[in-house]
C-alpha cells in the first residue's frame, strides 16, 4: 500500500484500466480453474 498526501493519478489509472474491463484477470481466471477445480464459462451479456 502507497499513502500519498493527495490523489495521484499514477496510481489511480491502473485501477481505473481493470474497472472497465469487465472479465476477471489472467491468473485469477488460472487460479480457479487450476487451483480451485472450478470450470469457467464467459457469457456474452
């Protein structure tokens, strides 16, 4: 964790890029389907 005295937006953008993408990320999606056995679909919607 990164405590700034005010917003930085250096650090707020790549939140703000994984906001508007809508599927889980790579090694989340590998976790559960490796990991925990859990089969994965994507649904368009």
């Amino acid at each position: 964790m990164l405590l700034t005295g005010q917003p930085d937006s250096r650090y707020l953008e790549p939140f703000r890029e994984q906001a508007r993408d809508p599927w889980l990320p790579g090694f989340v999606e590998n976790y559960i389907r490796d990991v925990l056995g859990v089969s994965l679909e994507r649904k368009e919607g």
